[in-house]
C-alpha cells in the first residue's frame, strides 16, 4: 500500500481471522463501529445477509439470557416466600431459636425442588378430562408414567378381572403424587398421627413396626408426640364472702364449682415387660409395587402403626387424602374396593402385630419366610410316600363310609315316596354313585397295594 499499510487479505491467517471475528460482533450486537463497510456490490450483498442473520441470532440469545435469569429470579423468589413463610410462623408461634434454625434449613434445601414439580394442576386436570387428547396418546400415557413404575403398582392392579383400567385412572392419580425420598430409619409417620397421605413404593423397602413383647407388638409413642387425655374436676367456687376474705388476706371457702379440664397421662401405656428405649422391629413389609397409609385413612381413624424406611434408600409417591378421596368418588368401583381391601388388610396387619413376639430384622425375616417356603414345597420323596401311606387307609375308610351313607340315604327316600305314594325313582342315580365310589375304592385299594409292594421290596 503506498501509505505503508498492508492490505487484510496479505496478512496472516489468525490477524485475518481475528478482523472478521470482530466485524460480526460489531453486526451482530448492532453497535457497527463504521470502520470498517462495504464497498462493492459483492460486500453489500454480502453485509447485508449478515445483518439479517445477525438480527435473529441476537434476539434468540438476548431472550434465552433474560429467561435464565427470569428463571433464577423466580426461583429465588419462592424460596424468599417460603423463608418468609417460616419466619412469619415462627414469630407467630413463639418459636425457639432452635427449631426455626431447623425449618430454615429445611427450606432452604428444598424449597428449589418444590418450585420445579410446581405447575397448575387444576388446568392440567382439565385437559387429561377432557375431550381433546387423542385416544391413542390416552391410552399409551400410563405405561410411561413414573418410567412405567405406577401402573404396575398394587394399589391400581388389586382391580383386575373385575373392571377394565380406565387409562386416565393413572393420569389423575400421578397428577395428585408426590415424590418423595428416604433413608434407612426415616420415620415415615408415627403412631396415633392422623392420617394425611397414602403411600406408593416405588424402590425400597418399608415397613411396619412395633416394639415386640410377649403380649406382640406395642406400636411405642414419645411421651412428647402424646397428646394427654383430658379429665373434668369441679373446681372450687369462690363466693361473694370467700372474695371479700381473700381480698383482706383470708382464705378462700370451696365449693362446688364449674367443670375444670386437667390433664392426665395417656391411657395406651406400654405393657410392664416394655423396655424404657425401645427397639423397632418390623412386622409387615412393604416392597416394590406395594403401597401403604390407606387404612386409616378410609376407616377415619389415628395411625395404627409407625412406618419406617429399612433399606439403604427408597422412593415413595404420596397421595394426599383429598386427592384420594376424588379419585374414589370420579371411580366408584375402585373406591369400593380399595375400601374392602384396606379393611381386610388392617385385619391381616392386626394379626401379624400380634405375632410380634421376637424381634427380627428385615434381612432376617426375609431369611426364614424364603427357609419356610422352600421346605413347604421341597419336601423329600421318601416323606411324601410316608405321608400318603399314612393317609391311604383313612381315605378308604372315608370313601367306605360315604358309600353306605348314600345308600342309606336311598332307601330313606325310596321308603319316603312310597310312604306319601309320590312318584320319585332314584335307583338310577344311587347306581350310578355306588359304581362311581367302588372304582374310586379299587383304585386306592391297588395303590396301596403297590405301595407296600414297594416298601416291601426296599426292606
């Protein structure tokens, strides 16, 4: 160049890299510094072009950046809401340092959770009841729920054979569910509690459990989570004279008054051979497709039991009881039904609290009821042909027995229709029996006659 420049296009690659970087940031922001422009129609064309790429590009990621920050600031927003929440409660309720230090924490490690699973579930209802999904997509939704997790669970299977699943059955219950995560020992619920929410598994093992006495299992209560009993006292009544005493320094003269509340230890205390600290062990157990918490809510009644998590880790969909309750109601047949199953199930639950008599952990029990089994159904040959020896000639005498009673049975009727001079033929049928109970006896009879022609030979 004759002032001593070189031209762009003679210089290296990275310098040339670099003024072409800058020139589209120059476009692209639309700030367009002017130093550098267009001259021919090539470069026209060519700016031009990138302008228009340049405007929509801009746009997008000016917009992305404002709903991310939107986003945290939205976040940030529910979970000040939530701490102001806490706060307010606790300044309401004259509450300790302690524990509002706790319910900050709490809040502050959930709180951003709560806002991501937080939506409009009454729009959302609507549109599954509607008209407007596809019958297909209805139909192919609940397979996918939860990863497929929720239809395969027993509180939506106890139903089969009896009515068809309806496929928005699923839909509305994950609407309603909730999540959530445990660690071994969490106390889902405690004893006497009142019932809110019911329960699906969905990984892990819960369960049941009581602290075991000779008498079965004691379902322990703190003192601290009791709430007392109330008793009525007459309280003294102060008259016009006991007042004016009292006033001057005297005493006060009793008499019978109104009703007074007092407070009294609670009646359900722990048998004499209860322990002081307890040791919680399970007596029903609650695996993958299991689901639990719905007893006392359809019998309207306290915990009867404490749940606990017993595995390293576990899943749990909570449905709360109203949503529950609208299920049963939109669903008849299946509200019926889980409540039938939930009086029969607390029935079973009774009786295996009962038999808590020894404490066993979960591995533990698994252990013998898997040992039990197996010795039910695997039994030795050699036990089995003792068994059916044995029971061979009881057989024969029962069969025996019931062939005279048929007969005698028939003459009783034969005498019956002469005597009244009905006419009723049976000789029929009571051949047919007779013949029927004779070949059942010569079988038994060669059967056991092998048998000890077997026995015979072995010795």
């Amino acid at each position: 160049a004759a002032d001593g420049l070189v031209p762009l296009v003679e210089r290296q690659v990275v310098e040339q890299w670099l003024h072409s970087m800058y020139f589209i940031l120059t476009v692209f922001t639309t700030v367009g510094f002017g130093d550098m422009s267009a001259m021919t129609s090539g470069e026209i064309i060519y700016v031009c072009f990138i302008m228009a790429v340049g405007a929509v590009v801009h746009s997008i990621i000016i917009s992305e950046v404002i709903n991310v920050v939107t986003s945290i600031d939205n976040t940030n927003f529910f979970v000040k809401k939530q701490a102001d929440l806490v706060e307010a409660f606790a300044a309401h309720t004259e509450l300790e340092d302690s524990h509002l230090e706790r319910l900050r924490r709490w809040v502050s490690s959930n709180a951003k959770y709560w806002v991501a699973h937080k939506y409009d579930k009454a729009e959302m209802r609507d549109l599954i009841t509607s008209k407007l999904m596809p019958r297909e997509l209805l139909g192919d939704m609940p397979a996918a729920l939860f990863e497929g997790r929720l239809i395969g669970n027993r509180f939506l299977t106890i139903c089969e054979g009896i009515v068809n699943m309806p496929p928005r059955l699923p839909m509305l219950l994950a609407l309603g569910a909730q999540k959530t995560t445990w660690l071994e020992t969490d106390i889902i619920y405690q004893a006497q509690d009142y019932p809110f929410n019911l329960f699906l598994v969905l990984s892990g093992t819960f369960a049941y459990v009581a602290q075991p006495t000779a008498k079965g299992g004691y379902s322990y209560v703190p003192k601290s989570a009791v709430a007392p009993k109330a008793a009525f006292t007459h309280a003294p009544k102060l008259t016009a004279m006991s007042k004016v005493r009292g006033a001057f320094g005297g005493g006060d003269l009793p008499e019978s008054g109104p009703m007074v509340r007092h407070h009294s230890p609670p009646s359900d205390a722990p048998p004499p051979d209860a322990p002081s600290a307890p040791s919680m062990h399970p007596f029903v157990w609650f695996g993958f497709g299991a689901y639990f918490g719905e007893e006392e809510l359809f019998e309207v009644v306290p915990r009867k039991a404490t749940s606990r998590c017993e595995s390293m880790g576990g899943e749990l969909l909570t449905i709360t009881k109203q949503e529950l309750r609208q299920l049963a109601d939109e669903f008849p047949q299946f509200g019926m039904r889980w409540k039938r199953m939930a009086v029969a199930r607390s029935k079973r639950h009774r009786q295996r609290k009962v038999q808590l008599t020894r404490g066993r952990s979960v591995r533990t029990a698994a252990a013998v009821i898997l040992q039990t089994w197996a010795r039910s159904w695997l039994r030795p040959p050699r036990r089995l042909e003792e068994d059916e020896q044995r029971t061979a000639p009881v057989a024969k005498r029962r069969l025996c027995k019931r062939m005279l009673t048929v007969v005698a049975q028939g003459q009783e009727k034969a005498t019956a229709t002469t005597k009244f001079g009905y006419v009723f033929d049976k000789q029929t049928e009571m051949a047919k029996q007779i013949e029927g109970l004779s070949a059942a006896v010569e079988q038994i009879n060669s059967k056991l006659d092998r048998l000890l022609q077997s026995r015979a030979e072995a010795s």
